[in-house]
C-alpha cells in the first residue's frame, strides 16, 4: 500500500502511539483487502460501545489510547440510557463501567452521541459521494444506499483508527466497481410501512452479501428505507442497496428474487404476539421525530399494561420534548443513548415486541429471549392491552 511522507511517519511511531497503533490496524487492513492507498474520510461512527459487548477487555483497550481524533466522529449505543440508567433496572457496576467507556472516548474527541442514526442528528457528517469510517451496519446501510456516501462495515477498532488518522484504506465499498447490484427483487405487493422490516428481513437471508435492487411500486418513505436496510443488514450482511428508478441496473443473468404478499404474511403469522410478550421496544434503528410524532399520535389518552420502550437518539428526544412528554404520560419510557438489543436490561425479560426487522433477527441471538413482530400500532395495541 502506497503511503505518503506523513503516513510513513504515523506508522513508524513519530506522531505518537496511539496514532502508530491505528496507522497499524488501517495497513493490516489494507493488505487483507488489497487497497492501494489510504483515503480521507468525512466522519467516523466508532461501534464497540456497550460493556455488554466489549467488557472489560474493551475498556482498557480505549482507555490506553491517546490524542484526538481528526475528523468528527460519533458513538453507536451504549448499554445504557446514560442518565436515566437506573429506570432501565441497570445495576450500579454496569453503569460504572459504561460511564467509564463513554469517557474513554470523549477524551478522545468523539461526541458521546451514542447513535445508530447519527444521520439524523447531524446530517452534514455524511454527504452524497463522501467517503466515510461507520461501523453500525444500519448506518452504514443507510449511508451507502440512500445518502450515497461509501463506507464499509467497520468494526470498533477499524473505525476508531480511522478516526485517529482522518483515513481509511481504499478497498469495498470505497471503489465504485464493488458497488453493483447482484440480485433483483421485485417485490409485488402494496407495502405498508411495517412491511419494510419484514421484506428487509426476508431478502437479507436470501442474498447474504450480495447489493440488492428493488424495484417498488411506489418510492419508499425515508423511514421505510431506514427500517428495510437495517434488516437486511441483521438477517444478511446487507451494506448497500439501490431502490431508485434510475438506480444502476443488475448486470445480465443476476439472480432474480420475488417477494409477495403472501411470503410477508407468512413472516407476520411465525412471529405473531402472544400473552407471554412482557415488553415492548419501538425504536430500532433510533427514532426519527416523525417516528416519535406516530407514536405519540397512537398512545394518546391510552396507558400501558407492560413496559413499553421507545429508544431514540439523545439529539432527537432534545429537539422534540413535547413528544417525548407526550409519549410518556402513556407509561411508555423514551430512553436515548441505548436500545433494546445493546443493553443488558433487556435479558430480564421473557418475550418482546417489536416493529423492526432488524431487532427480530437479533433480539434472540443477543439478548437471549424471544420475539415477535408487529406494526407500530399493533406494538401499542399489545402494550396497552390488559395482562
Ligand atoms: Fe440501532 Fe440497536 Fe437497532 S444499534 S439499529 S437500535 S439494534
């Protein structure tokens, strides 16, 4: 890989350690995929957050680093609700540890903005043709495939370096030749917006790592989108997608894909509710404002009758407080910084609910209970429903 005065520098050590250590992760990168040099990135979103998912091993790791980052970079979700921890019955140790993590790396220059969506929040950190160092794979969906930036999939460390160096290794989703589609989907049914989840969560499984291309009938709101690459990003490994009539055509004899909607009645059925759903969570990936608006909208004058989640980001629930107040006069809590699938607070439950495709493919797997699925509606219809 081709490195210029500067980057020799880094690597060798004469900028600092911690600038060498990142200089070290981002070549070895490189060479695995083969890039030929390192490019400047717009932002950074750092994954590696929750001490459920790094531990202890984790913290030391961030809490040795030094220096500051070069461009603006943010969190993904933490455990926790970062001030209202105590709410979600996390225990005194875990929000030490959290707290301490969050602190590593604010010294380190990044906001402790702990997002999936930090789109949302500050949508100058990614621009049409930007390339960018994201790790949550529902961000880096939505960057890819509908603000047009290129990323890849980072992981903690990658994007920490990339941080620290302001640079990526050109390889992936970088290059223009690895962004074609390879798979069409042609998807003939009338989609509501709880449809997304559910097609994103049948076509991730179908094409793995491929780049689908949807044709729809009608354009897909912004949410929808949001909710549809977030899903095929956790039932497959989905980073880009391409939806628009103009959108590049799939070569010649790619694999053609039908979804219909009897297949996305048929996910609905398997992953009905039942009485044994104790909570319900709302709000993967993070809430948008006209998210918390319909949710708002749809518990109006009701209560809860189980414990009713809305996770967002910290910047949203700041910028909309009505809704917020609104939302929780129902019962239901409105926790930021966190979600149901990164926090250790959901373990505690035996069934829960939820409108996101992304979060039915993973609450089993990574917080060890079951799931089921509905639309916004119905996830307030079972929370406000008599036990
Ligand atoms: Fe975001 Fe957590 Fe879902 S990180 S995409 S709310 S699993």
């Amino acid at each position: 890989m081709h490195l210029s005065r500067e980057e020799e520098e880094a690597y060798q050590g004469e900028r600092g350690e911690s600038l060498r250590r990142a200089m070290e992760i981002l070549l070895a990168l490189g060479d695995i995929y083969g890039a030929d040099r390192l490019i400047p990135v717009a932002s950074v979103q750092v994954a590696g957050v929750s001490f459920k998912t790094i531990g202890e091993a984790g913290l030391e790791w961030i809490s040795d680093l030094k220096g500051k980052v070069e461009v603006p970079s943010v969190l993904n979700p933490a455990g926790m609700d970062l001030s209202r921890w105590r709410e979600m019955g996390i225990d005194e140790e875990f929000a030490k540890k959290q707290i301490e993590i969050v602190d590593a790396y604010r010294r380190l220059g990044i906001s402790p903005d702990c997002t999936c969506t930090p789109y949302q929040i500050r949508p100058d950190s990614a621009r049409r043709g930007d390339h960018l160092a994201w790790s949550e794979s529902s961000a880096v969906s939505f960057a890819n495939s509908v603000i047009g930036a290129k990323t890849n999939r980072e992981g903690g460390p990658s994007a920490l370096a990339a941080a620290l160096a302001g640079k990526t290794p050109r390889y992936g989703y970088h290059l223009e030749e690895n962004r074609v589609s390879t798979h069409k989907i042609s998807v003939d049914a009338d989609l509501e917006a709880s449809d997304y989840g559910i097609l994103g969560y049948i076509v991730g499984k179908e094409v793995g790592e491929g780049v689908p291309r949807f044709s729809f009938r009608r354009r897909p709101k912004v949410d929808e989108l949001k909710a549809l690459g977030a899903a095929m990003a956790a039932s497959g490994s989905v980073a880009l997608y391409y939806f628009e009539k103009d959108a590049p055509k799939a070569p010649k004899g790619s694999e053609e894909i039908s979804v219909t909607a009897k297949d996305l009645r048929g996910v609905r059925e398997e992953n009905a509710p039942d009485d044994d759903v104790d909570i319900v969570a709302m709000g993967c990936p993070h809430s948008s404002p006209r998210e918390l608006e319909e949710l708002a909208r749809l518990l109006g004058g009701k209560k809860v009758e189980r414990e009713l989640w809305i996770c967002t980001a910290r910047g949203i629930a700041e910028r909309c407080p009505k809704l917020v107040e609104k939302i929780e006069s129902s019962g239901a809590k409105v926790f930021c910084d966190t979600c149901m699938v990164v926090s250790p607070a959901s373990d505690r439950y035996k069934k829960m609910m939820v409108n996101s495709g992304k979060a039915l493919a993973y609450v089993p797997g990574l917080c060890k209970i079951e799931a089921a699925y509905g639309s916004a509606e119905e996830c307030v219809m079972t929370a406000t429903r008599r036990r």
